[in-house]
C-alpha cells in the first residue's frame, strides 16, 4: 500500500473520531514515514526540518488576531450589532429580519473576497468581525455551517481565479511549475482556464445557500469579546481607523503581514486609549486565538515534508496511470483524486500545485492535453483539498471565529460542509474544462 495514501486516509479518520487536528497530523506523519520505509529519526527529523516553513505564516497569524483582538477590544463592532439586534426587535417583522440575512450574508462575502485581493489580509479579519456577530447569528438562528460556507468561498475563489493579492501568488506559482517542467506559459492564460473550473464554487455555495437556509438554534453564551464592550466615543473610533490604515499601508509597503499587524498593535498602545495592561491581556487573548492555527500550519508543514521524503507520492502517479492506461476521462479523474488526497494532507494549495506541477504536466503531455488543460487540470487539483482540509486555513480561520462559544465544530460543521459543497462541483468543472480546452 502507498504510504502517502495511508498517511492522508489515517489523519482524516483520525480528524473525524474528533482527535486534535495538530495530534492527528503527528501520527499520520510518523505512521506514513515508517511505513515507507524510512527510520524513526529520519522520519522525525524531517518533520522537524519542515516545520520552519511555517514560521512566517504562524507569527503573522499570532500577531493578527492580537491585533483583531484590540479592534474587538475597542467596542466598534459589537456596538455596530447591538444597533442591527435593537432594529431587529423594534420591528420584529419577517422581511426586516430577511433584509439583516441577506445585507449579513453580502457583507461577509464581499468581506471575505476583498481580504484575498483587494486588502489582502486573508483570515486576519475573522477574529475581528465573527465573534462579535454570534449574538446576532443567534438572534436570527442563522446556521453558522452557512456562514463558513460563504467565508470559505471568500477565501478561495477569489485566489483560484483573479490574478490579484494572493491570486497573484498562486498564479505564479502556477507558472513557475510549468517552467520547472519545461512547458512555459502566459501568466494572464491562467486566470482564463480557471474560469470553468472557478464556477463550480459558485455552484457550491448557491447549494450551499439552499441546503443550510433552515433556522438552526444556539445557546447563547457570553463571550471575552462580549464582556470588553464599551462604549463608543469619536477617539476610539479614530484611533481603530488609524491602527487598521497603519496595518494595511505597513504591510502593503513592506509585503510582510507580520510587521503589518506590529504596526495596527503600536498604534493602539502609544495612542493613550487604555492601559498598557488591560491591552496587553486583550493582545494575548487575540494571540491565543489564532496561534492555534500557526500551530497547526507548522504541524502540517511537517507532515508534507515527510510526504515529500517518502517519494510515494510520485509512485502512486505512477500506480494510476497504469490503471488509466490512455483513457482521458479516467485519468483525469485519478489525477484529481491524487491532487484531493495530497492538499488533504498538506493543506495547503500553494504548497501543492510545485509537487502536482512535476508529476502532471509530463503525464497530461503524454494523453494529448492541451496547455489551457493542463493549466485547468493542475490549478483545480491544488485548489481541492484548500476547501476541505482539516489542516487548512481556510477552514481552519472560519471555525476560530464560530467556535468562541463552544458551539462550532471544525470538522462537522466547517470541513466536511466545504469538502461537499465546494470540492465536488470543482472536481465535475474541473473535468468539463480538462476536456474540452
């Protein structure tokens, strides 16, 4: 059996009988290591090696919710849901509590593609806008399975197909494989052979919409976030906006999320607006809050380093494609499958497209594919397990702003909603575009 499939099939299993993701993630690594042959501290070392990978993510991420957690601090966004929560109940009629659904619902989309392109933050904003809003997801019984659903399309369909912020990233890296494998491409060719494949996320959060409109019941529980509101006064209000400029103009400069958050986090404790203290335990609060993430992207950084060492990821290639034999359609669909299974354990779709770039690109050659195919094939195949991994931050930042209170779960209610609705629809798109570009 291959080792890397045993490795994937393990943490996932182990994910859904609700061990810690970070523990599953150890056990995959060291369980896939041995059986490939490798010794015990090669296999641990590896995964240590691998781990600085992550570094720069988890510090930045660290710093951005101890950022997030000073704007929450300041009361802005919980005095701006107590205002929606008051109209609510002053009208108390059906249509006004659709129109709140429908302007959350467009608000925390736009939020949510804006953060990949237009102000790249990407999850740095959950933290900041989700917890404050659970009293209002309660009042109006809002499915939270729903609102993962619409920041999961946020976070990735804006990368997948616009050459933009983080699409920028990821479309380069997708460049930089195919000229790794001699077949060199145009970078504004990407984004036009994702546009077939990016539909299928559309497809899946309109299904998504639809399955998840039913009301669903909370308890309601008091929050940190909920116990530090105060009132709103015109210098706190003046103060948030300089900090979040200061973050976005420090990081746009320097291209460094890190000294970004460093820069919204200064402007807070030189600004006068509380003691030194009491921001210094909101700061570490907010760090809590997302270093659970920079936790779980250096264990995954770790895991795919010891997929890489074993070298079974290219025999399983090799295993199916001899399956497929010169079938086009079956090949496609096995290659997808590799791609699904590879992002599922590494979590990451940039991490992926360079190992799925030089096994493809070779393998789609030799069935005939087209390079607007191949393009389509391999950009789709990275993206898959992004929308559905345990180990990925696109589910990862959803379930750390739902789940402040207890009543969120990650793998139920973020991953396995995102694996359905989003990676099938990519997978079936995905395939009508491999096949007819």
């Amino acid at each position: 059996m291959n080792s890397v499939l045993i490795a994937v099939v393990i943490m996932i299993i182990l994910c859904l009988c609700r061990l810690n993701v970070v523990i599953s993630l150890f056990i995959s690594a060291l369980i896939g290591g041995l059986l490939a042959g490798l010794p015990l501290h090669h296999t641990i070392s590896t995964f240590t090696d691998n781990i600085v990978d992550g570094a720069e993510v988890a510090l930045s991420y660290a710093l951005l919710g101890g950022f997030a957690a000073l704007i929450s601090y300041s009361g802005i966004t919980d005095y701006l849901v107590k205002k929606i929560i008051q109209s609510i109940r002053a009208e108390e009629t059906k249509v006004s509590r659709i129109k709140i659904k429908v302007l959350i619902i467009v608000s925390l989309l736009m939020l949510s593609i804006m953060s990949q392109n237009v102000i790249p933050v990407h999850i740095a904003f959950i933290p900041i806008v989700i917890p404050p809003l659970l009293s209002l997801f309660n009042e109006l019984k809002m499915d939270r399975r729903l609102i993962a659903m619409i920041i999961g399309f946020g976070l990735c369909f804006p990368y997948v197909l616009l050459p933009f912020g983080f699409g920028h990233i990821f479309h380069e890296i997708i460049q930089k494989g195919f000229e790794k494998a001699h077949h060199p491409i145009a970078f504004n060719s990407i984004w036009k052979a994702m546009l077939i494949p990016a539909s299928g996320y559309i497809i899946g959060l309109i299904a998504a919409m639809i399955y998840y409109r039913k009301p669903r019941i909370y308890k309601e529980i008091k929050t940190n976030q909920a116990e530090a509101t105060v009132e709103l006064k015109p210098y706190v209000l003046v103060v948030t906006i300089v900090a979040i400029l200061a973050t976005f103009t420090v990081q746009t400069l320097t291209d460094s999320m890190i000294f970004g958050a460093l820069a919204g986090v200064l402007v807070f404790f030189v600004s006068g607006l509380y003691s030194w203290k009491s921001l210094d335990d909101q700061f570490v609060d907010g760090i809590k809050i997302m270093a659970y993430i920079g936790v779980v992207i250096l264990t995954a950084n770790g895991f795919a380093g010891v997929m890489n060492e074993t070298g079974d990821i290219q025999k399983l290639v090799n295993s199916l494609t001899l399956i497929a034999g010169d079938n086009k359609f079956l090949s496609i669909i096995l290659m997808y499958i590799i791609g699904l299974v590879v992002t599922l354990g590494i979590g990451s779709s940039f991490a992926t497209i360079p190992i799925l770039a030089a096994l493809f690109i070779p393998f789609g050659e030799s069935l005939g594919m087209s390079t607007m195919a191949l393009i389509a094939l391999i950009g789709t195949a990275g993206a898959l397990g992004d929308s559905g991994s345990p180990a990925s931050d696109s589910t990862l930042g959803p379930t750390a702003g739902l789940n402040i209170d207890g009543q969120h779960d990650h793998i139920r209610d973020t991953c396995i909603p995102n694996f359905v609705f989003y990676n099938v629809p990519l997978i079936i798109m995905g395939t009508i575009a491999a096949l007819i570009l």
